[in-house]
C-alpha cells in the first residue's frame, strides 16, 4: 500500500462552518498507448485552467458512478469507472465572481474506451491527453498533481 505524502492545500473556512466544506467526486481519465499511460485533461468553464472531471455526488449513484458521469458531461468519456479512490485533493470552487466554496475531492479511475463529439459540455471546454507528468505539471492542486505522478494503471488491468 502507498502512502501519499503530497504537500496540502490550506481549507479556508472563513465565513463558513465546518459543515460548510462540500465532496465532490472525480475521475481520472486515462488510456493506454503503445504501453504507455495517457490522462485526459479538460479545461475549467469559467477560467480555462486545466483541471479533471469532478462533479456532485448524485443521488442513487456510488461515488464511481458519479465521477463517471461527470467524465461523460464534461469531457465526452465513455468507459469503465474504477470503484477504488486514488485519492483527495482539496481546492476552491468558484461559484460566482465573489464567491469560493471549499472543497475535497476523491479521485476514481476511469478507462476509457471512446470519446464522443457530441456531450453535454462539448463547445465549453477543451480535452487534451498528456503523459502523467505533463498532465501534473498542467494542473493547479498539488494534491491532483501527486496523485497523477503516482498513478499505476497496472493496478486496474481487470477494467
């Protein structure tokens, strides 16, 4: 078993309860070529920065279940979600211009076996594959960051 040792990002609940700090869940999209791991990146709506797919709990949905979706709304992804977390990472969603809620987010894999043309969310963010490091070296959260660097897609062969 690997423990994580990734540098934190500070919550801030200023204003705010502890209550008040929110779970979102998020895939790690990634395929395989020549051998070699591809993570898929998409870009945030508001800010363009280069982010993972993560959303809502939803409801009657496992928390795989849920990063899956998300991965199909915002980046197209058809596959086969992992019931495994990788990990948390903890950030701070923009709500509106004055507004930033506190967040963690568990991390899922998810394979991917194809992407659409036609999603949800297609025209409102770009995709990008990477190599696991340039894909962490892309994102902001040094918590996703880590968790990209040590992803092993050989632990989930049986996807």
């Amino acid at each position: 078993m690997t423990i994580m040792t990734s540098r934190q990002e500070p919550i801030s609940l200023a204003d705010m309860g502890k209550r008040d700090l929110r779970t979102q869940f998020a895939a790690l999209c990634y395929r395989m070529v020549k051998g070699k791991p591809e993570i898929l990146l998409i870009t945030s709506r508001r800010s363009g920065r280069w982010i993972v797919p993560k959303g809502w709990p939803a409801d009657g949905k496992t928390p795989s279940e849920s990063a899956l979706t998300e991965a199909w709304e915002e980046a197209g992804v058809i596959g086969k979600a992992h019931n495994v977390g990788l990990g948390l990472f903890s950030y701070h969603k923009q709500v509106d211009d004055q507004t930033d809620l506190p967040c963690v987010a568990m991390v899922y894999p998810v394979k991917v076996k194809s992407v659409a043309n036609k999603f949800p969310e297609a025209g409102m963010r770009k995709r990008k594959w990477l190599s696991p490091k340039k894909a962490a070296e892309r994102v902001n959260e040094p918590e996703l960051a880590d968790i990209i660097r040590r992803f092993d897609p050989g632990m989930f062969t049986r996807l």
